[in-house]
C-alpha cells in the first residue's frame, strides 16, 4: 500500500493513477541565499529509515520527502509524476513482469558518491523478504509487490541500471520499487574499518547475490536500528541526502532544520536556503505562533475551535486557509495477542469468546457521535467510514460496503454489546487498555466520547496515551501492549494492493510491517495474496470485499471518519497547495518562495 502512520500510518485508495512524465530540463539553482522558511507538524522527526517497520511514519516522511529524490512523486490532483532527472524505469516484458531501472548518471549522495545498481539492490535486499528466517533479518514496513521478486535482480554493465522479474503479475508494479538507504553508507556504518565507498558497494553486491545472510546480518541491524536519532548525528553517513536538502540541526522534541544540497543537481530547484520544522502538538499552538510570525506554514488534527482561531489569524494577519479532505481515515485497532480481553488466549484459546468480547467493544464506539460533536463543524458533510480499503465516494465503495456486512455493525448498540458479553461469560467491567498519542487534543476528547459509551456496556477504558507511538516499534515491543489503539492511516498512494502490511500474517515480529493487532487469518492471507496479481477490476473489488467482509467478521477493528485537512500559511510565502497523500502540504516544498513587500 505504501500506507504511512498519521502521526501517522495508511490507508489504500482504490483507484488508477494517471501517470505523466517530467521535462528533464538543465538543472538550474533557484536557491535565494539567506532564506529560511519555518512550517510545522504536530510530531517529531525520529528515524530516517522510512521504509523500516519502526521508521514508516509521516512525520519522518515528511523530512526524507526533502531529503531524498526518486523515480516519481504524486502532486496534488493526486497524479503520478516522473522525475527523470533522477532516473527511469520501464516494464520490457509482460511474461514474465520485467521491469528494468536506471539511475542517471551525475545523481549522487550528498558525499559525492554516484547512487547506482548497488543501491537499488540493496533496497530489494531489504524490502523483499528475501533474507528473512536468515540471520540477515530485515525488518521493512511492507514487501508488498517485491515478495514477487524472487530472483535475485541483475545488474547492468552500466552499473546503474536494475532489472527485477517478477514470478507473476503484479497489479502495482509502477509503485512498487524505490531507492531506500544508501549502500555505500549503511554497509560502512556495519563495517567501520571498510573506508571505501566502492568496496563496501561491491562487497554488499557479492553477499547479496552469494546469499551471505552471516556478513549481511550487521548490514541489515543498521538498516533496521541504525536510522533511528532525534539529534543530529556524529557520523554524516546516518543521514546521506540523495535530494534537494541536507539535515543540518536537530534540538530534540523541538524542530529539524535542513539545509540546501549543494551535490544535489537534478529534479525541481527549490527557492528557501533553509526549512525548519518545528514540532508542536498543538494546534492552536501552532496557529498562535504563525500569528506570532515564527511559523510560516502549519497544519494539524483541527477541532471547532481552531477552525475559529484559524479564522480569526487569517482576517487579521491577511494568511490562507486551505480546507479539504485528507486521503487518511481514523480508526480503532483492536489487539488479539498480548493476553488482553481481546485474546482467545484469555479465554483458554476459546477464539469464538474473544470474537464476541470484541465486537461487544466495537459496537460501543459512538462513532455518530464522534462525527457529529467533533468532525462536523469541521466538515458539515462528514459522515463515518466503513471500509478498511476504499474511502468513501469511490467506485468501490458502494459496491464493498453494500455486501460487507458493514450495516451489521454501524450503529452504535449498548443492548447487543451487554448481550454479547454475557454470552461469552465474561466478568465485567472488562479492562480495556487504551492508547492515543500524547498531545493530541482531538483524539483525547474521542476517548473521552469512548470511555463514557463503553461503560454503560460493561467496559472500563483506561487511558494509556504515550507520545512516541513505541508500540509500532517492535525492538521495543515485540507485541502491542495496549488493548485498543486509535490513529490514522495515511496513504502515500493510489495503490490497490498492499494491505499485507497491516493485515497479513507474520511470524517474526521483526517482520509485521503495520500489524500491530497481531492479527492472524490464513483466509486473509489467501486474499490479500490474490489481489496482487489480480489485474481485472471487478474481480479486484470481489476479492475486496471478501476481505472486507472477513474483518468484520472477526471484529478486527472499526473506521470513524476521513480527515479533514487544515493548513494555514502566512501571508510571507507563496505556493503553498495542500494534497491529500502523504506528505500532505510538503508535496511542493520546491514551490515555497518568499514574498517580498
């Protein structure tokens, strides 16, 4: 899916991207020397590796968005737009699926070092699952697509060019593949006493086509462990830029300056010398500081009241208020293998028990309500999501939730839910561990709205907020340890697979991806490795649905809303356009320049 956490984590749009290509014009520096523009989000930068299960997250997308370049990029309409100043790809063969990449030449790391062959192999190395049950564990958000890829790639007598065969058809083959971290630099950081950028490119190379899971295992501990810092560095090599900015400071819990890239040669020229990112939890923080002039662009989770505030600064300050509809969804995860209620193996491996106890939770949540009091005067037309995969007003959408049986569960139901746990003979009240992050006001008063619903049914809903979202870790914890969590998935994407990365079965914990339900189901499975290769769309939103339907059926989780999207910018800079994928209104940092009076 190549879904992000909406700190946050992700959603798929179900729908077809159109795909355009850029002009690969003589690079020209439109840099304005002395410039710095300062933006906010209400989470802190804290691992680079965002293709790593730990570090897949939009508030660090958000930074290696700037940091780092690729083969395309989403604007705003969503359409899908080719960077070939950085590069190319092309599918040469459709039996079997072959896709041939290449790196231009002159594009390089921030230390001068030619990104190439052995960059993009080692992404393949670590986003495919081709070395796990290794000693070489890689522990990567999602292998959606790449687990396809089972031949060890080739590479070109360019050495910068890639060429992947895939087993079978892949329905998202354009999406899947990318330049992660960089080869030279992750496998110096393993391997300190290797100085050299070319033999440690060479040495990665032979230990991944000769299978050395033993000399990749340090290998892959950096690349899953390595990229995780809130201050800045000692060793460049932890945050090498392949893109316009370079990370210069960072004060930790406080904000992330980046500064411009003078290697970087290729793709759009961005205007401001500087970019600071603060972070700030608050909203209305937020918007007192732009109204204050230290911030020049900020966004959040809005309520009612910093709609008004928002109001309010932009008749005063002469700002622009951007409203719409982010492609991220609120949701309520329910844990099923930490020992809480939710845990068949609460109830002696009873699965039917804790099936019932569950969805007895579900339909406590007063999603109505939470729409009405806290979602409307954002958004007069909100109404409740009830699709995991499509978003409300799609094609799809109707057709899913029209079979789903997601009717069997829209309302809000005190009586069924005291039924339920009475059949599965549970002792109330049954303690339900609750986490939102830390700081958030809008989720807070979702609790708020939950703990008072739930309780009439049987429920006691203890607040276990923490802010650093340490349950999507898992060298931290292994297994979620909070019964129920509420957050966002982002989408970064029009892809129609994915969805393996939140609800498909692992073993490893170091290999989960999204699944921090702990979530298991072989019919799932099944299903979601279906859609994959499925290229047909009425057979896609057949299988979809099926999936849907299996959900609900084991009472997985539950949707509130769509978000609605708030950002303000300040009347000293221009270009700001907000987009509903990740990442949001930084989609067009490039576009940013100042304004002069």
């Amino acid at each position: 899916m190549k879904n992000r956490r909406r700190t946050g984590l992700v959603a798929l749009l179900s729908a077809v991207a159109v795909t355009l290509s850029g002009c690969a014009l003589p690079y020209q520096s439109q840099i304005v020397e002395g410039t710095t523009i300062t933006v906010a989000f209400n989470q802190a930068f804290d691992n680079y590796n965002t293709s790593s299960s730990a570090g897949n997250a939009t508030k660090n997308a958000n930074i290696t968005y700037m940091t780092n370049s690729g083969f395309q990029y989403y604007d705003n309409n969503p359409a899908l737009i080719k960077d070939t100043g950085y590069g190319s790809f092309e599918k040469i063969s459709d039996e079997p699926l072959t896709v041939r990449y290449t790196i231009n030449e002159g594009v390089k790391w921030s230390d001068g070092t030619q990104i190439d062959a052995a960059d993009m192999l080692f992404a393949w190395a670590a986003t495919s699952g081709a070395f796990a049950d290794t000693a070489a564990v890689f522990s990567p958000a999602s292998t959606a697509g790449l687990d396809l890829v089972t031949q060890t790639p080739e590479i070109g007598e360019d050495g910068r060019t890639l060429t992947l065969v895939y087993d079978d058809v892949y329905v998202d083959w354009e999406l899947a593949f990318g330049v992660g971290m960089a080869a030279h630099g992750t496998v110096m950081l393993a391997y300190p006493e290797i100085t050299d950028p070319a033999e440690a490119k060479t040495k990665l190379i032979e230990a991944i086509q000769n299978k050395d899971a033993d000399w990749l295992a340090p290998v892959a501990e950096v690349w899953n462990n390595g990229y995780q810092f809130t201050e800045l560095p000692e060793n460049p090599l932890v945050y090498l830029s392949s893109g316009p900015y370079i990370i210069e400071d960072i004060v930790v819990d406080q904000y992330i300056t980046l500064v411009s890239n003078p290697v970087y040669t290729w793709g759009p020229s961005p205007k401001f010398e500087r970019i600071t990112v603060r972070f700030i939890a608050d909203f209305v923080a937020q918007l007192q500081a732009l109204e204050n002039g230290e911030l020049d662009i900020v966004t959040g989770q809005p309520t009612a009241d910093s709609l008004a505030v928002a109001q309010g600064i932009a008749d005063s300050t002469g700002a622009t208020i951007f409203q719409g509809e982010e492609g991220a969804y609120e949701h309520v995860d329910l844990t099923f293998n930490n020992g809480g209620p939710f845990d068949p193996a609460t109830y002696g491996g009873d699965a039917a028990v804790a099936q019932k106890v569950r969805l007895a939770f579900l339909l406590t949540i007063p999603r109505d309500e939470i729409v009405d009091k806290i979602i409307k005067p954002l958004n007069p037309n909100a109404t409740i999501r009830e699709s995991f995969l499509t978003i409300p007003g799609s094609d799809r959408y109707k057709a899913i939730t029209a079979s789903s049986g997601a009717a069997d569960v829209r309302n809000l139901d005190i009586e069924r839910a005291k039924s339920l746990l009475a059949e599965a003979g549970v002792t109330t009240p049954v303690d339900v561990k609750f986490w939102y992050p830390t700081g958030n006001t809008r989720r807070q008063q979702e609790l708020e709205l939950i703990q008072k619903s739930a309780a009439l049914a049987g429920f006691n809903v203890i607040d276990t907020n923490e802010p650093n979202w340490e349950f999507t870790d898992p060298s931290i914890f292994p297994i979620n340890p909070h019964d129920a969590v509420i957050f966002a998935w982002q989408s970064t994407s029009l892809a129609v697979a994915g969805s393996d990365q939140i609800f498909g079965t692992y073993t490893d914990p170091l290999e989960k991806g999204g699944n921090y339900s702990g979530y298991s189901n072989p019919a799932i499975d099944a299903l979601l490795d279906e859609l994959e290769v499925t290229s047909d769309p009425s057979k896609q939103t057949e299988i979809m649905t099926e999936i849907e339907k299996t959900l609900i059926s084991d009472a997985y989780g539950t949707m509130i809303f769509q978000f609605p999207a708030l950002t303000v910018a300040s009347a000293k800079v221009s270009g700001v356009k907000i987009a509903p994928l990740s990442p949001g209104y930084f989609w067009n940092f490039w576009e940013w320049a100042p304004v002069t009076e």
